[in-house]
C-alpha cells in the first residue's frame, strides 16, 4: 500500500507525520473522503471545491488543488482496486506543543483503502445528542470527529449502522457521516443546510436530480415519514428499513428505489459532476 505524504508516494509502513502535527493533537484538520471506480475518482471537482471551503473555514493555507489532484491520481495509479475510498487529509502540520500552527505549513496526506458496496437497505438509530447548527466548525468537514465515532458506536451496539442526529432546535440534521432524506405525503425532502448539516456532496447531487425539497424539517419528521433513506459518498442512496428497532420498510419504498436508480443513471453518465 503506498500513501501520498510529504510531497510524495511512499509504502505506507515509511510513512511518516510528526507526532506533534497540529492535526493530531487538536485535530486542527479538514478532510474528504472520494470513492474511486476502478481508479475513477467520482465528483472530485466537487470534493476539491469542498475542501478548500472546509480550509478557509478553518483559516487553514488554501491547499494547491494541482498537488491535490497529483496526488489522488499518484496513489490510485500505485494501488489498483475495484471500488476504492480516497481519504485526502490536510492539517495544520507540525506544531511545537504550546505553539500555533506550524511554521513548515500544512501536512497533506492522500490514501486509499479497498471497500465494499454498501447494502442498498440498513437499519438506523436516533441519539440524545445534538449538532450544533451555529458553531464556528458547523458545515466543515474537519478531522473532528470524536463526537460522530460516539454515536456511531452508539449505532453499533444496537446492530445499526448509521446514528442520526438533530439539531440544537429540535429539528432534523444528518447522520454521523450520512444526510437524511424523508417521503411526506409523498414528497421528497431533505434538511436544509441552516440545519448545520454537512453540505454532502451526494445530498446536493440527490437534490438536483430528483428534484427533492430541501426543508426545515422537526425531527419527529421521522416518526411519520412514509419512506427514509440516507446519502453519502460511500452508500450513494441507501434506504433505512428500521429506525430505533422499528420497522418501516420492507425494502426500499418507490421513491427511493427512483432515487436509487437516478443517483446510478446520472453518476455512470458523468463522474465528475460540476457545482450548479
Ligand atoms: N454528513 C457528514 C457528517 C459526513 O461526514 C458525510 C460524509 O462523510 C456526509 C454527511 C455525506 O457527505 P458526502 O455525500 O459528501 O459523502
């Protein structure tokens, strides 16, 4: 397995950030994960545009899309795969303890790692525990995410595999690494980004190609919606079948199956969607 680091590939066993790097002892990062079809990055243009939002965000150097780009392709091309996930990962680098950020500037780390397809069906808990949808890292995806290995633990232990999160205000947000959608009286909608909601870059694809409505939504939402599935980079469209050991769902309802067979239509017919 060879990793992209230090400006360039090496077997992964060589390969070396320093233990003082800003991203790990305060998790001063951003990050993007990108599945990659047999060495076809899908959406990266979308990814790239994202995680140079998420740096800005976090007043991080705006990172050079060029070495980016090099990279994915450098790390695709050294370790061929059918379905693959990209993890681009970029810190505020090596920083003395008691220092800012460092002065050698950001570490940039691009790996892959073999996956498999997500089932089309899964199951899916709620948590006690809220997102902020008014923090200073809401929206960004940053290497932050202690709170989302909680409650996806919290999924785990009641044999789900995604945990669901609202808001502060008591409205519907997103998952641990997934957005939500809802059937209401046979309308498709989604939380609006105002929720604190990552903006996925598979909710926004959804969004434009099946015309959902995105809608401040209370959580009790979930109790009354006809059909529920979840979207991310690694499912696509995934349909939840049980919410909190209930059932709702003996598959996938028809218009998530519409969902599911748009989202896989479009994305084969161009793997590198631009922003609208
Ligand atoms: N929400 C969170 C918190 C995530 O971490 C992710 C992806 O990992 C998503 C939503 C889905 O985003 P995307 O479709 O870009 O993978």
């Amino acid at each position: 397995m060879k990793v992209w680091v230090g400006g360039g590939l090496s077997e992964l066993e060589n390969a070396r950030v320093s233990v003082l790097d800003h991203g790990m002892t305060v998790g001063d990062g951003i990050f993007e994960t990108v599945k990659a079809v047999h060495g076809r990055p899908f959406a990266l243009t979308r990814h790239l545009e994202r995680l140079t939002r998420s740096a800005e965000g976090l007043g991080l150097p705006e990172p050079d899309l060029d070495e980016v780009r090099r990279a994915c392709a450098a790390v695709l091309a050294a370790n061929p795969m059918p379905l693959g996930r990209l993890r681009i990962t970029y810190t505020g680098g090596l920083s003395p303890l008691g220092s800012d950020r460092g002065a050698d500037g950001p570490t940039l780390i691009v790996a892959v790692g073999e996956t498999a397809r997500r089932p089309d069906t899964t199951s899916v808990v709620t948590v006690p525990w809220t997102r902020n949808e008014r923090g200073a890292l809401t929206g960004l995806k940053t290497t932050s995410y202690a709170e989302n290995v909680v409650a996806l633990a919290r999924a785990h232990q009641h044999g789900a595999s995604e945990a669901l999160f609202a808001n502060t205000v008591g409205q519907l947000c997103e998952g641990t690494g997934s957005n939500v959608f809802v059937v209401l009286d046979g309308e498709l909608h989604t939380p609006t980004l105002a929720s604190g909601c990552l903006a996925g870059i598979t909710r926004a694809l959804t969004v434009e190609w099946t015309g959902a409505k995105e809608t401040d939504l209370p959580f009790e939402v979930l109790d009354s919606a006809e059909e529920i599935f979840l979207t991310s980079t690694l499912r696509d469209v995934q349909a939840v079948v049980r919410l909190d050991g209930r059932g709702i769902g003996e598959g996938p309802g028809p218009v998530t199956t519409k969902a599911m067979r748009v989202f896989e239509e479009r994305s084969a017919a161009d793997p590198n969607p631009k922003s609208v």
